[in-house]
C-alpha cells in the first residue's frame, strides 16, 4: 500500500479504517467487517486511492485483498 490508501483493519474485535502512513483512524469503529470495508471503499473513491483489508494477522481470507484503483476502473478519455 501507498501513503494515502485506505485500509480497513480489525483490533480488539473492532473494525477501523485509516489512512496508510496515519496513526489516527478515520472516524469511530465498526462491529462488522462488512460495514467497515463499505465504508472504507468508500472513502477511497472519494479520494481516488486504493483501498485494502486486513486483520491483526495479515489480509482477511474472506475479502478479496485490495480493491481496484479508481483511476483503472474509469480510466480518462471513456
């Protein structure tokens, strides 16, 4: 991940998401990873960065790792 990038991350069976490279979280914690993630997807949009999900030990088997760049899926000139 790059400075700036959003990722969704799990500590002490709450959800967070957060600027990579920042210490503070975006906002308050989440219950549900699903929650999280919609939110931290959505901030990542926003900011045109790519978005990730992991938890305390490494990236979630259940998520598909990150999400694509804005910028690829609506690439300038379409």
């Amino acid at each position: 991940m790059a400075a700036g990038d959003i990722e969704t991350f799990h500590r002490d069976g709450i959800w967070f998401n957060r600027i990579e490279g920042e210490s503070q979280t975006l906002g308050d914690g989440f219950a549900a990873e699903a929650e999280a993630a919609k939110v931290g997807r959505e901030a990542a949009v926003a900011r045109q960065v790519q978005h990730s999900v992991r938890s305390e030990e490494g990236p979630s088997a259940d998520a598909p790792g990150e999400d694509p760049h804005p910028r690829d899926l609506y690439p300038r000139g379409s």
